[in-house]
C-alpha cells in the first residue's frame, strides 16, 4: 500500500479579498491584476488550510494552504488605489517521490478612475515542471469595469493585454507571445452566512489566436460558521487548447478548506 505524504509550503502572500470570499486559488490573478475588490485602509489578514484532489498532468491529493494580507491607500486623482501580492509554495511526495510541486507569484494595481472604471496593471510568475513550465511570466495592462451591483450580486469584467514568456522543462523551445485578456467574476450573496461565486479567465495569442489560448473557471461556495471562520468548497477547470508538447490539455483541482480571518 502506497503511503504518501502531502506537505504544503507557505510563502509570503497578500491579495485583496472579500473578508467572506478566499480564494486558495485566484482566476484574477492569472489573467489580470489580482485584486478582487474589496479591501480597506486596515489591514486585513486570513490564513486557510484545506485538502485538494488534482487530475490531469497531476493525479494526487494534497494539503494546501495560504496567507492574505489587504491594504488600499490613495492613488490618481486621490482615488482608491489597490495593490496586491501574492507568493505561495504547493508540494507533495508519494513513496519519496516527488509527484507535485508548483511555485506562483502575483503582483497586481488596480486604480478606479470614475463610474466604476477602473485601470491594472499586472506581473505573475509560475514554475510548475509537472505541467512542464522552468518558468511563466506574464506582465499585463487594461481595463476593467463593475457592472452590475445590488445587495446580494455583483458582476465584474477586465479587458487587457498582455506579454508572455513560457520556459519549459523538456527540450521545448522557449516562447515569447502577446496576448488578449479577459476576466469575468460573478458573486451572490446566497443568505447571511453563504456566497456563491463563479470566475472566468482567458488568453488568446496574438500570433495564433484562433489555436493558442487557454481558459480557467472556479466556481465555489463560501460559509461563514463563526465571525472570524469560513469553509469553502470549489472547483477549478482549466484548459489550454496548445499544451507544451506531451501534456494534457485539462487540468482540474477539487478543493476542501478552512479560513480563519484576523
């Protein structure tokens, strides 16, 4: 019988957060900044660990966990200025052998600029060698916009583009690729102690747009079972239609976890 050890690493991470909306993973911070509205000039912090089921170029279960820390200071205009960063670590062995592993970085500015407009700007960071990536960069800029909020929904989208660098593990050649950006979030304020909410991401590439994209959804359920405690069940598709050669084209996470605000 297979004995397998699961251990997630905690790097530093800040995101700007719904106080009853954590993501462990973030649709935003893939395709634009990765802000998600709604921070405060307090510092706000949360802490979530949980149990996820991966399938695709992995096939494993694993703890995993992350910290946030929000801040919004004055920017343009002395309007509402937000800046985000996040850095986690993700591991886990079977038998002493490494059979996932995966390090992310994201900084992100969102500046409102009038009638719920709003400019980002965004730079990420990923090295994941199970889905053959030595390192991805992306750096972005754009547009985005509320457009619709009432006391239990909301309906957000951001419009960019952006500058991609793909360093792969196998003997791929590196690519260096422009491309369009775009990001729709949807939330419902279901009752008092539970939100519904549904993220979807996407890339075209500008040199082979009707082939090279990708797009990620996560849709999820958040209770609040205490002032300071949640639990959230979520499910993560993503898809890139032109894979690194000798990859899967899908990858899925099914995720279990608990956050603890402060």
């Amino acid at each position: 019988m297979n004995l397998k050890i699961n251990l997630s690493l905690l790097l530093l991470s800040s995101s700007i957060i719904f106080a009853d909306n954590i993501e462990v993973t973030d649709v935003e911070a893939k395709y634009s900044a990765n802000s998600s509205v709604k921070a405060t000039e307090t510092l706000k912090q949360s802490l979530n660990f949980g149990f996820a089921n991966t399938s695709g170029n992995t096939d494993t279960s694993n703890m995993n966990g992350k910290y946030n820390l929000s801040m919004t200071t004055a920017g343009y205009d002395n309007k509402e200025l937000k800046v985000a960063f996040d850095a986690g670590a993700f591991y886990s062995e079977s038998n002493s052998v490494r059979d996932n592993e995966e390090y992310t970085a994201n900084l992100g500015l969102e500046q409102f600029v009038t009638n719920d407009w709003l400019g980002y700007a965004s730079l990420g960071w990923l090295k994941n060698k199970f889905r053959n990536y030595d390192n991805k960069f992306a750096i972005g800029t754009g547009v985005g916009r509320e457009l619709y909020r009432d006391e239990h929904q909301s309906l957000k989208a951001k419009l960019g583009v952006a500058y991609n660098v793909e360093d792969y593990s196998n003997n791929q050649d590196t690519e260096e690729f422009g491309s369009l950006n775009e990001y729709l979030e949807y939330n419902n304020k279901l009752n008092k102690v539970s939100n519904l909410y549904v993220k979807l991401g996407s890339l075209q590439n500008f040199d082979d747009f009707s082939n090279d994209y990708e797009a990620s959804l996560v849709a999820g359920l958040n209770f609040a079972v205490a002032d300071n405690i949640s639990i959230t069940i979520e499910e993560e598709i993503s898809y890139d239609n032109k894979p690194a050669e000798g990859f899967d084209d899908t990858d899925t996470k099914s995720i279990v976890r608990v956050g603890y605000n402060f």
